[in-house]
C-alpha cells in the first residue's frame, strides 16, 4: 500500500550541465489522478444508474459532478509541478492552473537552513504528513520561515543532500532528534 501512494509523489530527477536539479512531476502521477477519477466517475454513475430512487439518484449524480474536480483542477495542477534547485536559488512552481504560485528562494549569503516541525512528528512522506518549515538564514541576519508543498516536503531529503553536498549547513528534522534509550 505505501508504495502506491508514494506514486502521488512519483517525480523524475535530472541533473543539469550547470550543475542544478530539477525535481519535475512525472507521468505516473498524472496517470494515477486520471485513474481514481475515472473509478470514481464510474462508481457513481453506476450507482446513478442502479438506484435512481428521488434521493440515492441524486446524490450519485451529485458526486459524479464532485468527481469532475480531478480533471480540471488537480490534474493540470499535478502536471506543472517541478522544483528547480540550484546553488543561487530554489525556485518552486505549484498551484492549480487559474492561480499559479511560484516561489524563489536566494541561496546566496544563506548562513544555514534547518527544519521545523510545529507538531513535533517526523514525518514519513505519504499522504497527510505534515508539512515541514525550512528556515532560510542568511549571513546579514535575515531570516524567513518558508512551509513546503506536500510535493516538495515528499523531496525535501534530496533537495537537503543537494545542498549538503555543496557545503551548505543544513539541519534536517531527522538530524535534530536523538534516539533516547
């Protein structure tokens, strides 16, 4: 069952001549999104179809209508979704396709990045985690506190060791806890 709903996450990462990456929505995800709306669709319509007694019957149609949400806003959402990171910049793209939403952070002059997590529960990266806090530090003291998507929260480990890698300080959640005996 978990690796099916890692699948709502499933995402292609790439590493570019200049040395960023590119965490970018894949084809599985779309596909799964089309896939529950087309058992969903035809569930109620089905349902529609058995029982059209006064108020079964409308309440199936209703639903059926519900459903149409998948195709025209998560779908076209899902598909755009991509975290392009680079040593100058993370730049995040979500949102649905009538208000895009495109965050960039500077990582130039950042002193350090580290986690927080207001409930206090390490999560796993499935469906209904909590989002995580990075707070940005920078080396003449400002700072920001950003919450990552739930796409970026399911990558933020390889975005984290992206950074790790290049000398940045960063201190995940998973870091921050010690195991008590």
């Amino acid at each position: 069952m978990e690796s099916l709903l890692h699948k709502f996450y499933a995402a292609s990462i790439s590493i570019g001549l200049d040395g960023s990456m590119m965490v970018a929505s894949t084809k599985v995800r779309v596909l799964l999104w089309g896939t529950i709306f087309c058992i969903s669709a035809s569930i109620c319509l089905i349902t529609w179809l058995l029982m059209r007694k006064k108020y079964t019957g409308k309440f199936a149609i209703a639903c059926f209508i519900l459903t149409l949400v998948i195709p025209v806003m998560v779908i076209p959402s899902v598909r755009k979704e991509y975290i392009h990171v680079s040593p100058t910049a993370i730049t995040v793209e979500s949102g649905e396709w009538y208000m895009p939403s495109k965050t960039v952070s500077p990582m130039s002059n950042i002193k350090n990045i580290y986690e927080i997590d207001a409930a206090g529960i390490i999560p796993g990266n499935l469906i209904g985690d909590p989002n995580i806090n990075w707070h940005f530090t920078w080396i003449d003291g400002n700072s920001e506190i950003v919450e990552l998507n739930e796409f970026f929260n399911a990558h933020r480990m390889v975005i984290a060791y992206y950074y790790k890698d290049r000398g940045y300080w960063l201190e995940r959640l998973e870091d921050q806890i010690t195991p008590t005996l």
